[in-house]
C-alpha cells in the first residue's frame, strides 16, 4: 500500500482506545450538560442526515452526548485521520455505537472523502473537524464545503464552552478536557446550505461563513449573546 493511501495503526492501538473511551465515558457522565438546538436545526440534530462541524479540541463530549442525550438518532460517521492516532479515535468512536472513516488531507484526502461520500449513501451523518487532524487551530478547511456541496446536505455548526476545564497545551489544538462535576454548554447553531454548483469564490465564502459560525466554539466566547 502507498504512503497516501496508508490507515496506520498498532498492536496497542484497540486497548488503548477502549480504555480512553471508559474515561471519556467516566468524565462524562458526571457532567452537567446545557444543550441549546437554534432554530431550523431543532427540526435536524438526531433526526435527519446532516453533516456536523466542530474544532478539534472540543472532540471530548460531543460522541458521549450524541450517544447518550440524543437517544434514536440517526446514526453518525466520523471522520478520523489515517495515523496512529486516528486508529485510536476510530476505537473510541466505535465503542460509542458509531463507524468511521480514515483519512485527511494529509493522508488519503481523495480516498477518504468518497469514503464519507459512501457513508452518507448509507443513511447516516457525517461529523467533521475542519481545522484537524494537525492544525493551524481554529482555521476551516475546504474539506467539509465540498462534501456538503455534493451530498447536498447541511452542515450544523457544533460549539461546546467548556469553562472548567483542563488544557493539553503542549498539543497543537490545545485540547480541552472537562473536569468531573464541571458544566458544559452544547451550541447547535442554524444550519448552513451550500449551494451544489459551487465555484473558487462561492467556496470562500462558505469557508468563511462556517469559520465565523464555529467562532463561538473557541475560549472566552459569551454564549448567551450569540
């Protein structure tokens, strides 16, 4: 197999990934979880397919919340880099009932969107983190538009404040981890359609428009006023 085609993984890679799922599954049950849903897209979370976008670093809660707070929703297909690391997210998402797919825009960046393309095909949503799986932070790749535009499905911008909480700041994205007991607000803002013939310009534009939507998702944003 290619380098670019490559899905790394090690022997350790399954253990590992069922033990961090058991402490994301620990923290999160202790959490005290505020789920706001806007407007048009009440009518979509859990219920109909939909392409979920959110930063990097809020990776912690969201797979425990959709699993266990949204109950009967459609099922969900995440995207995971083709490394090591990927392998090990791919467990974790996998012990929370969901399926993955490999690839970024580092490693397998075709194979891995007419993967997604197939996932959607079976009926599920697709979750996406645009400024990942190496960074810069908070930037949006053109990734998650395109495959919006094809499927012709939205995209539901996701934005978790998590106020108490602890950073890897050694990590590119700084990723935050909640702390047991700790309130957590989950955001769901209004959708956003991306129109099927789609230029240069009109991709820009919908880059930025998700950027600023998923602005909120970032530290010191007031969730009450937006």
């Amino acid at each position: 197999m290619s380098k670019g085609l490559e899905k790394r993984s090690k022997w350790w890679t399954r253990p590992v990934g069922h033990v961090v799922w058991f402490c994301i599954t620990l923290v999160c049950a202790t959490l005290r979880k505020r789920i706001i849903v806007r407007g048009e897209s009440q009518d979509i979370v859990g219920k109909k397919q939909c392409v979920i976008a959110l930063w990097h670093n809020r990776t912690f809660t969201p797979c425990y919340v959709y699993r266990y707070n949204m109950p009967n929703a459609v099922p969900m297909s995440m995207l995971t880099s083709a490394s090591k690391d990927g392998a090990l997210l791919s467990t974790v998402a996998e012990d929370f009932g969901m399926t993955t797919v490999r690839g970024s825009s580092h490693r397998r960046g075709v194979a891995g969107f007419r993967d997604m393309l197939r996932a959607l095909a079976t009926g599920c949503c697709m979750c996406i983190t645009p400024d990942g799986p190496k960074g810069p932070r908070y930037s949006v790749r053109a990734g998650v538009v395109r495959l919006a535009s094809v499927s012709g499905l939205p995209i539901l911008p996701l934005c978790i404040d998590i106020p108490n909480c602890w950073r890897i700041s050694k990590a590119w994205d700084g990723f935050v981890i909640p702390k047991p007991f700790s309130r957590i607000t989950v955001l769901v803002k209004e959708p956003i359609y991306v129109p099927a013939d789609m230029d240069d310009d009109t991709q820009a534009e919908y880059v930025e428009k998700l950027k600023e939507a998923l602005a909120c998702g970032r530290p010191d944003f007031d969730f009450n006023e937006h």
